[in-house]
C-alpha cells in the first residue's frame, strides 16, 4: 500500500540577475509539482507547446535538471516590452537519496512525468 505524505519544498525566489539571464537567454520556468510517497517522489512538469523528442533529463546528485525546446517561439508583454522565449528550463533538488537507474518518465499531452524510486539505504541479513 503506498501512502502519500506530506513534506516541506523550499524554493528561494530568484536572484534579479538570473531574471535577467532568463529573459536574455529566452527561457521559462514550467510548472511542477512534487510528490512524496513511501518508495518513491513523482515529479510533473507542464510543458506546453514541446515535443517529447526536445525534452532532456539530467541527474546531478539528487537534483533533477528538466530543461525543453518549444516547438516555436512564445512571446508575451509585459510593460510595453515583448519578451520571447524559446526554452523551458527548470532544477529541483529532492530531499532524499534517489535511485537514478530505475527512474522512469513519460510525456503525453504537455505533461512530463518522472518517477524516482527512493535509494533504500542499509542491508538484510539472514536469520539463522
């Protein structure tokens, strides 16, 4: 039986300057949402306007690196500024050991989904 439960995410909001990297570099922040169950985290991110064969996943440790090319340039005003962007890009570190080798993720309709099974840590022994 898996249970859902719930825990604490903390996201420090962004430094000005990377802001301005974003925009400078046409990226976006999608977005997500994080789960925590007994073995394992789901992880989905709303990524619109992508196809799944632009999509990329990374690992560093236990940070998850999403980053997609939009199928065609987005572009929105803010201000009497156009801003376009071509790319969604987005890091989440989780807050435990992850088991990267059975990690499985699947893409339909704009939604990106990843399941990270948790790194179980210790050993049985047999009993005699």
């Amino acid at each position: 039986m898996t249970r859902e439960t719930d825990f604490e995410l903390s996201i420090s909001p962004p430094r000005i300057s990377s802001l301005f990297d974003d925009i400078e570099h046409k990226i976006l922040s999608p977005l997500s949402c994080l789960r925590e169950f007994d073995n394992h985290w789901l992880l989905e991110f709303d990524l619109p306007l992508v196809s799944k064969k632009n999509i990329k996943v990374n690992f560093d440790g236990n940070t998850i690196n999403v980053e997609a090319r939009l199928n065609e340039e987005y572009s929105e005003e803010k201000l009497g500024k156009i801003r376009k962007f071509e790319h969604f890009k987005k890091s989440i570190t989780l807050p435990g050991k992850i088991n990267t080798n059975k990690t499985t993720a699947k893409f339909q309709k704009g939604r990106l989904e990843i399941k990270i099974p948790k790194k179980t840590v210790g050993r049985s022994i047999k009993i005699e």
